[in-house]
C-alpha cells in the first residue's frame, strides 16, 4: 500500500465520506451503442488492473489492502434511458450529480462505478466515477 493510499485511508476514518476524493468523468458518445460490448470492455479494464479490484479493510486500526478475485470482478454499470423523460437535460444533469456525490465504502469496494444514460437512440452518456485511492501511485499511464 503506497503511502497516498494510507493517508487517503487514514483521512476517510477522521473526515468520513468526502466528494473530495471522487474523480469523475465523462463521455457522450453518438452513434450506436453496443451494450454489450461497452459491458466486455469495462469489465476487461477492472479484471486488468488490481487497483480497481482493491478494497481497504481494517485490521486492529491499520489499513489492509484486500483484492478481489477476477473471477468475482465487474464494473458496476447502471443503465438509464431517458428518451422518453420529459426534461431530458434536468435530469440528465440530476443524474450527474448524484452520480459525482455518490459514496464509496473503501471496506466494501467496488471503487469505481459508472452510468451509461440513454439520450437518444444513438447518443448516450457514459460518466465513470473512482475513488482517488485506487488511482495513486502512478498505476495509470
């Protein structure tokens, strides 16, 4: 455990669950969406990377790093479809709100999550929200 994942750790015990630790994103894509495939790939990069597998439990008051099994490893995906709502930008901008405030249980994991919101037939939202710790120490580049 990397020495930014134990004082992010160590600050989520004293402060409690904070936004300040999310880092959210996201994507519109146009054209036709494969749901399927979309589903495939985020599973792929979860099953790939140990980090996004990693929850942090406590241990007599100490952080301890447990990683899940790829076998028992997906991305959690919700899928909402908005075509026929009538305020389709309010909530779409409700939904990325919630979705950038939303906790995470560091014991519990997953610490990574993510929406794909249906806009029109061929266009779509992907927002992707993780926990700052699982994305220290130089693991992405």
């Amino acid at each position: 455990m990397s020495y930014a994942q134990q004082r992010l750790w160590f600050l989520a015990q004293m402060e409690g669950v904070s936004e300040a630790y999310h880092i959210p994103f996201g994507l519109r894509l146009k054209g036709q969406l494969d749901h399927v495939a979309l589903r495939q790939a985020l599973d792929g990069i979860v099953v790939r990377h140990e980090a996004l597998r990693t929850r942090f439990a406590s241990v007599d008051g100490e952080a301890e790093q447990r990683i899940a099994p790829v076998e028992e490893s997906r991305f959690q995906l919700i899928e909402h479809d908005l075509c026929e709502h009538s305020d389709v930008q309010g909530e779409l901008d409700r939904l990325i709100a919630e979705e950038g405030s939303g906790s995470f249980d560091l014991e519990q994991g997953p610490l990574i999550r993510g929406r794909v919101i249906r806009l029109a037939e061929d266009e779509h939202v992907l927002l992707i929200t993780m926990h700052h710790i699982v994305s220290t120490g130089g693991r992405w580049g």
